[in-house]
C-alpha cells in the first residue's frame, strides 16, 4: 500500500498547554467566518491582508513566504464542497483562542485547513494565529475508505471479532435474563455486555494495537475522525464478560433444576434478587 503524502506547512506553534478546553455545542460562527476568510487570503495569496488580521507570530517576511508556499498546495480550481468538520474553543489568561478544522472538496484533490484564531476577550474580533493545510489528491486518499479488496487476515480477524464480539455480548445479556432467579442476577447481566482487552488495527495503514487494560460496551468500536485523510480504526474486546454470565446463568439453571428433583431440601438463605 502506498504511503499517504502530507503537502502542508505550518506558520505558527499550536495553542499552547494549560488553557481549559471548552466544546460548545454548535459552531462558533464568528469563529468559523474568520476560519473561512483566513482559508480564501492564503488561496488568493493576499499576505498584506493576512497578516493585518494576524497576530505577532504571523509578522514578517518569513511568514509572508510560508502563506506563498501555501497557496502553491492549494488547488487552483474552486472546491465543489466545503465544510467545518471540528472546532474548539479555549480560555486562557490571555483571553480566547480557537481551533478551526474545514475541509475543501476539489475535482482531483481534498484539502484540509486548521486555522488557530485568538482575541483578548468574547466579543472582539478574531485574529489569526496560525494556519495548517494538507492536501492530497482522491488517489492518495483512497487508502483511507473503508474497503474489503487487498487487506491482510490481520484486518479480517479484528473485523470478525468486530462482528461476532457484540452477538455474543447480546446471547450472554438473555442467557442471564432468562436464566431463574439468583443473587445479584442484574449486575451479570451488565457484566454481559462487556468486553475485555481490546484489539484495534488502523484500516488504512495496518497499525495493530493491543489494550491489556480496557473494556468496550458490547465488545467492539468502529470510530473515524470524520475527513477524507482519517482512517477507520476498528476495535474488538474479548466477551469475557458474556462467558461469565452464562457460566452464572447455567450454574443458576442447574441449581433450579436440583431443587425441583430434591424438594425437601432446606431452602437456601442468600437473598436472590432479578
């Protein structure tokens, strides 16, 4: 498989460590305006404009010829789609900042701009702090869609155990719910439903990851970062859980059953809840 290239250049350090982070929830539209103007500046190759938005870090030739080398990645066509895949908002001591991720959709090719904006306090205008693109054209792209064709039996195997981890988590839930009544019946239930040791593998590149020390929901995840350049990772757990349950429902079903054929048996004392 052929590697996926990065074309970018980045003008400015990222917000840095210790601001409390903030997720709003919907987008910020004076922060996506700003985004979206910063974008079609360095598609134009407007620096002057650029930069008398732009904070200290954007000052001075150097950073004058980065937004030039910029626009020379940028496709020259007009993009069929646009959109804000993410956004978050920080608050410092130094006022606001914001990070804003936009995807633009060309004929040929994706690009996917991060632009960095900060303002001393909610309701000033927005400067620019830092700008990121990547572009790559719809061929390099293509190793990151989900597909069956040319994978290895690594990503089969996580794939089945994505399939097959959540059926069993499911028999283990109504095994136990069926199950007669025993102690603490609803706490093996939940326990059912949870799978053990996680195994992951990026569907792009192949990376395989093994978490010794986690649990997942129904035994499995499927997650992806949303643009054309994030891979699918794709995750199972081990339905240890669901293997207890069932062991727990059958012990229940057999101690039913000796009670039925030894009725005159003293009736046991631990509470038995549902």
């Amino acid at each position: 498989m052929r590697p996926m290239t990065w074309l970018g250049l980045t003008l400015a350090m990222l917000l840095p460590a210790g601001c409390s982070m903030n997720q709003p929830p919907g987008t910020p539209k004076d922060a996506e305006l700003a985004a979206i103007k910063t974008y079609e500046q360095v598609v134009a190759g407007d620096v002057a404009g650029l930069q008398a938005r732009g904070t200290k870090d954007l000052q001075g030739p150097e950073a004058g010829a980065a937004v030039l080398q910029l626009q020379a990645l940028i496709p020259k066509t007009t993009p069929t789609s646009s959109r804000t895949l993410r956004w978050q908002l920080f608050n410092g001591t130094g006022g606001e900042q914001a990070s804003i991720v936009r995807e633009y959709v060309y004929a040929t090719h994706v690009a996917l701009a991060d632009t960095t904006l900060a303002r001393p306090a909610s309701g000033r205008p927005w400067q620019v702090r830092g700008f990121n693109v990547r572009v790559a054209t719809n061929a390099e792209l293509a190793a990151a869609k989900f597909s069956l064709a040319g994978r290895s039996p690594l990503h089969y195997l996580v794939l089945a155990g994505a399939i097959l981890s959540p059926l069993a988590c499911l028999f283990g839930l109504v095994t136990v719910l069926r199950a007669p009544k025993f102690k603490w019946k609803w706490a093996f239930a939940i326990l059912s439903l949870l799978g053990f040791v996680q195994f992951s593998i990026n569907w792009a590149s192949g990376a395989f990851n093994v978490s010794p020390i986690s649990f997942q929901l129904l035994g499995a995840g499927a997650l992806s970062g949303g643009s054309a350049f994030d891979s699918w990772v794709i995750s199972f757990s081990l339905p240890i859980g669901a293997a207890v349950g069932v062991w727990r429902a059958r012990k229940a079903r057999r101690e039913a059953t000796a009670a039925q054929l030894n009725p005159f048996d003293e009736p046991r004392t631990e509470p038995a809840d549902s």
